[in-house]
C-alpha cells in the first residue's frame, strides 16, 4: 500500500529545491513523531478535545506534504473524537504504525535527506 502521494512530493520538491524540499519533508517526519507523543499524553488523560487539535494539526501538516494515507486516518479519527465515539488505544496504534510507515516510504523513495 502507498502511503504518499507522490505527484505531491515531486511538485514541491521541483518547486522548492533540493535543500529548502528536505529541510521541510525532515520537519514534517520529527513533527509527526512529536505530534503522536503528544496524543499519547492526551489520550491518555482523555483530554478529547486537545486529541482532536493535534489530530486536526497532523491532518494538514499530512496532506501539505502528500501524505495521503495518514492525512485521510487523522480525519476520520479526528470525526470520530468529536462524535465521542472512538477507542483511544486502537486510534494510537493505528496512527504509530501508519506515522512509522509513512516516515519510511518518505525515506526509501528518497524524500528525506540527510538530518539537519
């Protein structure tokens, strides 16, 4: 399964250039890992609406970089908090796997550069 859209990634990379394209997909990657901790310590506190602003953050930040997969799971998670019906737990596991998997795509289909 393909977690990118690459067309996405392709166009912003022509458009920014090498250096500008991977400072911003390796920014994204850190700030998705960051993202998840922090819904972890939301979620676990059952902090909904904190849940709900970070799922609605990963979203963009997701679709800004062609990350279709994890930007479509993070709305209807995200759907799923504001109707109070949703397994915290399961949300969490499912969004560590897709956010791990979706950080190694980026880096086998060469879209992450060398760490800052």
């Amino acid at each position: 399964m393909r977690h990118l859209n690459h067309d996405v990634l392709d166009t912003l990379r022509e458009t920014l250039g090498e250096s500008d394209f991977f400072e911003v997909t390796n920014t994204f990657a850190q700030q998705f890992e960051r993202q998840l901790q922090a819904l972890r310590q939301h979620a676990e506190c059952r902090e909904l609406p904190e849940c709900a602003h970070i799922l609605h953050s990963l979203k963009g930040s997701a679709g800004n970089i062609g990350a279709q997969t994890l930007a479509e799971i993070t709305q209807t998670f995200e759907q799923q908090i504001r109707g109070g019906d949703i397994s915290l737990e399961s949300m969490i596991e499912v969004l560590s796997s897709t956010i791990n998997t979706t950080i190694d795509e980026l880096r086998d289909s060469g879209y992450l550069g060398a760490a800052p």
